[in-house]
C-alpha cells in the first residue's frame, strides 16, 4: 500500500484505534482500488445510486444539493480520511440526494459494498467505528437541519466565520467562495449576507477586506452564533 493512501487511512475514522500494521495486514486480503477525480470533477449526482464504498485519501469532496434554479445549498466538506456517502453504502434505498464534486485534485481508495462487509465482519474495532460513524452522520445532518430552518441571518453568518476558522486552522483567512455562492449555500439573500459582515466589521468583531477575514473577537463571535467551546 502506497506510503500517502495508509497515511489517509489512519485519519479516517473508520480505523481509529488501529496501527498503520494492523491497516495494511486488513486491507492485503480486502480488493480495491485508487480513482482519481480532476478540480470540479463530479463525483456522484443526486438521483444516482451509491454503488461504493469510497474514502478520500488526497483532496477533497464537497457535498451539495442543488435545486432547479441552479441554486445550491452546500452540505458539507470530506476532506481526507472522509468515508464518502457512508448512510446509503448498504441501504435498501442507496440513491444519493446531493452532488458530490471535487473542490480539489482528489483520489479515493474505492471498495465494493462486499469488500466493506468483510472488513466490518473481520474485526470488531472496525464495525463499531462504523456505527459511530453513522451516528455522527445523523448529528451534522440534524445540525444542519437547524442551521437553515431556525437561526437568524447574523447567527448563520457567525458559524459560517467559526467554521471557516476551523477550517483553515486561522483566524484570518479567504473566503473561498463568492458572496452569491455562500449566500446561496446558506439559503439567504446576497445583499443579507454582505450587510451583515460590514455590521461585523463596524462591530469590530471582524475585519473585512473583499474575501479577506480576520476575526477580531471570536468570543462575540462565538455568542452571536451560541456556540460553547
């Protein structure tokens, strides 16, 4: 197994708990295979059914449903380590309600339906992870439920700034997106999201320059948003 495909492994949460020994004695007797995806390349549509068991080992996934107007509504990021569409692997109805595309260049390390259930059936560590999996499936999907059904226009703005954060591991970062597309993303209008950044930045919560964010005060931040750390 190359040295970049068992270093993604053991960041995926399906092998927590194991070795890098125990995951290549596991996957030599399991088939699969490397598919790689270019930037923008999608990778699964909505409507289409989940024939695999695919985890990210390079790249990254985005996960968004998208409506007849060409509107989107952005789900989730998968980045490495990330089981792809792990709810609809073996369900009786596995067709997918979102679009899956590459944000980045990515590879997946792909598995039949079949090969995934001989790993759950080989160890007992395995066949736990994927429950839990499951189960944090089932949060993030309720979580986002109530992020476009129940929060107000500032509160979402707030855990989109938290979020980006986190995801760039910085309190000053670009925004990747235009403010269409994340407007779009959070189910709000254009003109909603950019005044309320500038009420940000007069706040002096942020500072606002085009696409560049540094926060300010992460703590207002974190109230806006009624996020506990």
């Amino acid at each position: 197994m190359e040295k970049n495909t068992l270093k993604a492994l053991q960041q995926c949460p399906l092998f927590e708990g194991f070795t890098a020994k125990d995951i290549e004695q596991m996957m030599d007797n399991i088939p699969y295979r490397l598919v790689r995806f270019d930037k923008k390349e999608v990778f699964l549509s909505a409507g289409t059914p989940c024939k695999y068991a695919d985890i990210v080992v390079t790249g990254e996934m985005i996960a968004r449903m998208e409506g007849p107007s060409g509107k989107y509504m952005q789900i989730t990021y998968k980045p490495v380590g990330s089981l792809l569409a792990s709810a609809f692997i073996f369900g009786k109805n596995h067709i997918i309600p979102v679009n899956l595309m590459a944000s980045k260049p990515t590879t997946i390390l792909r598995m039949t339906p079949n090969s995934m259930q001989m790993l759950l059936n080989i160890d007992e560590r395995f066949r736990f992870n994927f429950i839990q999996l499951l189960s944090a499936f089932c949060d993030t999907l309720s979580r986002k439920v109530q992020l476009l059904t129940l929060h107000t226009v500032r509160e979402k703005v707030a855990i989109l700034l938290l979020e980006q954060a986190k995801r760039h591991n910085s309190d000053d970062f670009i925004l990747e997106k235009s403010r269409q597309e994340i407007a779009d993303s959070f189910a709000i209008q254009k003109f909603s999201l950019q005044r309320c950044l500038k009420e940000f930045a007069a706040d002096g919560i942020i500072q606002l320059d085009g696409k560049q964010i540094v926060i300010l005060n992460k703590n207002r931040l974190m109230t806006i948003a009624n996020v506990i750390e």
